[in-house]
C-alpha cells in the first residue's frame, strides 16, 4: 500500500477555515443572544408561557405556552463529575421535559432546590428528582 500525500498547506488551510467559521457561528450566536429569554407562570389564565430568542427571520421569537392542566411536575436533574449540569425542568404528561433554567455556571444545589420548590408551590405541582 502507498500514503496519500496532502501538502501540509492544504491541511492547515482547512484546519483554518473550519476554525475561523466556528468562532464566527459562536460570536454571532452571543451577538443575537440566542436561547435568552424569559418564563411566565399565569395561574389566572392556568398557562406556562416559555419565551426564548432564536436565529434572526420570521421564526425569531419561540413561544411555547402550555396549560397548567398538562403539567405533571417541576423536576431537578443533577449531575456532578467534570461536567456539572443542575437543571430545573418542566415536566409534562405526555414525557416531555422542558428545560427552564438557563444555560450558565451550576448554581448551588441548595439554591436550585429552593428555586424548584418554590416554583412547584407556586404551581401547585409536585417536585421529583430526575
């Protein structure tokens, strides 16, 4: 068998390109600020409304609304090691789980607890662990 030989030019000239393309998807996705957003909880109307920014265009805006009555619970998932995650989660009767804490450094496990309960009071909903 015989090597293929690639200038080393032509490598470092992909390498390159492709590095330069992802750093400017990353700042332009911190630009638009996109996944930003916020939650609103109405027990008047008995609606979840989850508002999050997406790519520029006609679809810039996400709304998710749900109804308190397809609301199952407020989960926590923890996960500790060299990548922590804690989020709170809204989980809903048909096994979907929205997430509703933003991406971020791990808050405490102390303050993620109380912020999930206080949210599944408030909604009257239980708390489970994911």
């Amino acid at each position: 068998t015989e090597l293929v030989f690639i200038p080393q030019g032509l490598v470092m000239i992909f390498y390159g390109t492709l590095s330069l393309s992802l750093s400017f998807y990353i700042f332009i996705t911190l630009l638009w600020d996109i996944g930003s957003g916020y939650n609103e909880y109405n027990k008047v109307e008995n609606l979840v409304k989850i508002v999050r920014k997406g790519f520029p265009g006609k679809n810039r805006e996400i709304l998710l609304t749900y109804p308190l009555t397809n609301i199952r619970s407020i989960g926590i998932k923890i996960s500790e090691g060299l990548n922590p995650k804690r989020s709170i989660y809204l989980c809903l009767k048909d096994n979907r789980q929205i997430p509703l804490t933003p991406v971020q450094q791990p808050d405490t496990i102390s303050n993620l607890e109380e912020e999930a309960a206080d949210l599944a009071k408030f909604l009257n909903l239980n708390l489970e662990n994911l």
